[in-house]
C-alpha cells in the first residue's frame, strides 16, 4: 500500500 | 502605489476559478517584477505557484514590494462581476493596504465597476522549491491530459505514471478491475494529437488522481500542459499563459514505505 507523501518532505519551508 | 492593469481581464478570473477548489486563502506579493503567488492545500500535499510578469500587463506600476493577502472565495465574489471582456485593474495607494480595489471597465468603456475587497493578513508560510532539472518531461494537450485524467478516476483514485523513451503509460488498478492508457510521441501538426516526450530517465512514480483533476481546471488557461517529473520527487504541472506568466501545481507522489 503506497502512502501519500507530503510536500514538506521533499521542500524545505524558507 | 501598487496599480495593475490587466487587458483580458479573464485571464485573472481563470485563474482564480482554477485554484479556487485547492487553496483557501493566498498571499498575492507585489513587486516591481510583477505579480508572485505560492499556496499549498490544507493537506500539504499539493502546492500552487503563480507567476505574472509585469510587461504582461497593459499598466504596471508597484513603487515597493506589497503583500496582499486574499480570501479566494471572496475574490471569486468580487470577480462574477467581471465581463469576460472587461480589462481587470488592481490598484492601492497605502504602503499597508487594508484593503484592494478593483476596477472592471468594459470595451466601449461605457461600464465601469469599481468594487474594493477587504486584505487579510496571513502568514507567509512559503516552500523553497529549487529549480530543478525534471529527467522526464511531457507536453501535451491539457484537454487530453484532463480527459485521461478524469477517465481513470472512474477506475481508481491512483495512477501510476510510468514513461520511456517514446512513451508515456498511465495505470489504474481498482477494486472493478485495471486499466492503462498509453500514450506515444507523436509530432503531428494538430495541437490535440502533439505529444512531446522529453525521457533523460524513465520514472515510475505514483499520485492521487483528485489532484490531478483539481489541478486541470486550468486547462483553460492553456491549450498545452507539461508535466515534469523525477524519481522520488514531486511532480510539476504547468499552464504556460501566452505573453504574462505560469501556472504551476507541484503534487507530492505516493510512495511505498
């Protein structure tokens, strides 16, 4: 089962 | 003094109706470059970037860099009462507006509207997104990409997005049975068949199709979608607008832990 990942996994918040 | 003058006026009221569905509240910043907007989804997963030159605008004139923070639903009020021909003007004199006027003037400029929305201050919570170098990258026609898009999610609520060199495959499996759609390069001179695949690395990755169809309600902003992508990141999808801007979704992938 593949899981929703999240923007701020792949971004730094600046 | 912070004035934009829009003449297809249309072009904002697309846009609005395009992320009015994802992102609630937004940050408009102004700057003598133009016009820069970036929202995620409440979720976080999704992601909007709004890009507007000023030499795309008929007037432009932002004397320091402004931050106008806007309630989507209560702009989109404000923009029913646009003509689909009228020129759009934003305008505001204070260095901290508390609110934005706006002024609708038809061709004949024998109607003019003038309304003014109440600004909103909200915090600036923004991604640093690095320009990055997609290793397969799609154009095509947004109707078309629309139209797969919304075909497979009769189906399943993910698709997996597999490309190669001269093609792009989109697969569905669900609890009715599975499906895919292959898709091919194909250099024909009719902008609905056009396919151009750009393949420097095959990548399989997988994402939630509402976002996908949230994000197309932008296909009237452009007759050509891209859709970049790379291993384990992000997919981009952008709506070039002719002569002004882009509209740009970033949609984080479903990954198998």
């Amino acid at each position: 089962q593949k899981q929703q990942k999240r923007l701020n996994t792949f971004y730094e918040f600046s | 003094m912070f004035e934009a003058k829009l003449q297809q006026g249309v072009i904002f009221k697309k846009i609005v109706d395009a992320i009015k569905d994802l992102v609630k509240s937004v940050n408009i910043d102004a700057s003598t470059s133009g016009l820069s907007m970036q929202a995620m989804d409440s979720a976080h997963v999704a992601l909007v970037s709004l890009k507007l030159n000023e030499n795309g605008f008929k007037d432009y004139r932002c004397d320091r860099p402004i931050t106008l923070g806007l309630s989507i639903e209560n702009l989109s009020k404000i923009l029913k009462c646009a003509g689909n021909d009228d020129t759009i003007t934003l305008q505001t004199d204070e260095e901290e507006p508390s609110s934005l006027k706006f002024f609708f003037e038809n061709q004949q400029a024998s109607k003019i509207s003038e309304f003014s929305l109440n600004l909103m201050s909200l915090d600036s919570e923004s991604l640093g997104i690095p320009d990055t170098d997609y290793s397969s990258v799609i154009q095509m026609s947004s109707a078309e990409f629309s139209r797969i898009c919304k075909e497979l999610s009769s189906i399943s609520e993910t698709v997996e997005i597999e490309t190669s060199k001269e093609s792009v495959k989109f697969s569905v499996q669900g609890d009715i049975g599975a499906g895919s759609i292959t898709v091919k390069n194909n250099q024909s001179d009719k902008d609905v068949d056009r396919v151009d695949l750009q393949i420097d690395q095959p990548v399989k990755l997988t994402f939630a199709l509402r976002y996908l169809n949230m994000f197309n309600k932008a296909v009237s902003l452009s007759s050509t979608v891209s859709l970049n992508m790379s291993e384990e990141n992000p997919l981009m999808v952008e709506y070039k607008i002719d002569d002004l801007g882009s509209l740009r979704f970033y949609l984080a992938p479903k990954i198998s832990d």
